[in-house]
C-alpha cells in the first residue's frame, strides 16, 4: 500500500510524536469540559486536572497495567506541556468549542480511537494474549473518560444507555487486531477511522445501546422491603 509508507509504525513503537498528538487531543477536550456550561463550577485548576485526565489518564492506567516504569507520561517533559497548552487554548478559544457541537465530537472520538490504537499495540509488544491486549485497549481508551465524568459527580456515558462509547473502541480494537499482521500503519488508522465515523453516524442517526430490563422483584417484596 503506497500510504503504509507515510504512516508511522506504531506496532513496535509509538512515535513521540504521535503520543504527544494523543495527550494534546484528550486534554482539549478535558478542558473544554471545564468550561461547559453545567451545575459544577471549576476553576484553572479544574480544567487542569480535567485536561491531565483525559489527557494522560489512558496511557497512565495502560502503562500501570502493563508494569511499564516508568510510566511513559513522566519520561518527557512534552507531555505536562501538551496539557498546559490544551488549557491555555481552551481560555482563549473555549466559546468555539460548544460541548455537542462537531468539534468537541470529533476530539472526543479522536481521544478513544488513539487511545484504543496505541494502548493495544504497546499490549502486543509486552506479548500478552489476544484477551490481554484487548483489556488493556478498553481501559486506555476509557479509562480517562470515566474519572472525569466521575470528578464531575455524573455518571459516565459508558454505563449508560446512549450512543454506543465502549462498544465503538472494542469495535475498532478488533479491527486492529484483525489487521495488524497485514499491515500495522493501516491497522492504526483504520482503529481510529473506525471510532470517528461510527461516532459521528451513531450521533447522527440517533442509535443508542439497548437498556438492560431489570428482574423482577421476588414475589411479596417491594423496593423498600429490605428484610
């Protein structure tokens, strides 16, 4: 494939580059949270820490799970200045990033889809079993996401019947791995490609995750019955 030339292997290392890109695109959308309109009020610090979630929470969590130390966030320096430049963008141009419009959609599935790709490849070089490597994908590319929705006091939208989150990067997961022994350069874009445009379709169709129906209580007990 003549693009497979112009794409970085991430298969066998993740470019620096390519992991700042990542840290930089999840801390833009943890510090758009911080300034989305809502009951919870933060200040600098909270749209930092937002952004240092989202940011480096998925490869912090994958890097632990794996036992890489140090973890790769606390070998550059690059990485601290990608989040504060995502919190410096954000205090500048956060009115054109309105909470559902395009944008924030599009850092959002940028955010899981390079989690995804990057958290299982780095899986595959610690040569873990196929299982392990798909863990480990699920936990980097969710993991960030669900402490910022937690340190908001919401419940996050992976445990919730909305448009599909957890199953789009399993979905994309399993595209990389069905790939990556083909081609490991379109293995990544096309986890990525995957994420992106199913998040936007799901959106856009307004397709949700079907509601687990509750068992029924036991006959004679009510929901305040607790003997």
């Amino acid at each position: 494939m003549l693009l497979a030339g112009y794409l970085p292997n991430i298969v066998w290392s993740t470019p620096l580059w390519l992991a700042l890109v990542t840290t930089l695109v999840g801390a833009l959308q943890g510090a758009a949270l911080g300034r989305s309109p809502g009951a919870m009020k933060v200040d600098i610090v909270g749209m930092f820490v937002f952004a240092l979630f989202l940011g480096l929470g998925g490869g912090l969590v994958r890097d632990v799970l794996l036992g890489s130390f140090p973890v790769a966030a606390l070998q550059s320096p690059w990485y601290t200045a990608m989040i504060v430049l995502a919190v410096f963008a954000m205090l500048v141009i956060g009115r054109l990033v309105p909470i559902n419009g395009r944008v924030f959609i599009a850092l959002d599935a940028l955010t899981l889809g390079l989690y995804a790709a990057i958290g299982t490849q780095k899986a595959i070089t610690f040569h873990v079993s196929v299982a392990g490597a798909v863990i480990v994908g699920l936990f980097a590319s969710l993991s960030g996401g669900v402490i910022v929705s937690v340190l908001q006091g919401v419940r996050p939208s992976l445990l919730a019947p909305t448009a599909p989150y957890g199953l789009l990067a399993l979905g994309g997961i399993a595209l990389y791995l069905a790939l990556v022994r083909v081609n490991s350069e379109a293995a990544a874009l096309a986890c990525v490609a995957f994420v992106v445009v199913s998040r936007f379709v799901t959106i856009h169709f307004g397709i949700t995750s079907p509601e687990v129906s509750k068992l029924p209580h036991p006959e004679g007990r009510g929901d305040g019955d607790a003997s």
